[in-house]
C-alpha cells in the first residue's frame, strides 16, 4: 500500500496550507494520523481522524490551528494548517492503520 501526500510548500509566518493524504490502490484509509519530523528530532504525531463520524484528536501544538477531515468519496485525508508558525516547519507524513502504511512525506516550510 502507498500513500502519497502532498501540499506542502514554502508559505510565511502566519499563512496557511492544506496536506492531502491518499492511498494509491484500492485500500480504504480509516484511521488516519498526521506526523511531523524535524532533523535531529523523533517523529512527532500531529493530529488523527478515527472513524467516518468526525472523531478527531490534536496534539497540543496543532489544537486551534490545525483541523483534520476526510473525504470518504475521494479516499482522501486532509491537514488545513493555519497561523503556521516557523517551528512547524518539517516534513508531515500520513500514517494508516490497520496496517501501520506511511507515505514518503512532504515537506512544509514556515519561513519569511
């Protein structure tokens, strides 16, 4: 199983970007976890969707910034990022389970 993410970029100190996570193929994303990592640092989760009903959970440094959803026609996962600061900058990966699949990540800059 794959999973692709894109929407990351380059985007100055209070601006916003949205990540999408996808999986090519037929497997379904369920739960669904956003991470971030940084050289040097372990990998940090950011945010979750459980199920299809809207459960959702943010770590603390996402919560009121950050808001994770799905399109369930689309087998998409989104991150809408905003009031980006520069430490969130890192390379965001989607995570799926059951299965435990990664993308490749992709990268997000916070810089003026």
């Amino acid at each position: 199983v794959n999973l692709v993410e894109s929407g990351g970029g380059l985007v100055q100190p209070g601006g916003s970007l949205r990540l999408s996570c996808t999986s090519q193929g037929t497997f379904t994303l369920k739960v669904v976890r956003w991470y971030r990592q940084t050289p040097h640092k372990e990998r940090e989760w950011v945010a979750s969707i459980i199920d299809n009903h809207g459960s959702v959970l943010y770590s603390d440094s996402a919560k009121g910034r950050f808001l994770i959803s799905r399109d369930v026609d689309k087998n998409m996962v989104y991150l809408q990022m905003d009031y980006l600061k520069p430490e969130d900058t890192a390379v965001y990966f989607c995570n799926a389970v059951p299965g435990d699949y990664w993308g490749q990540g992709t990268q997000v800059t916070v810089s003026s």
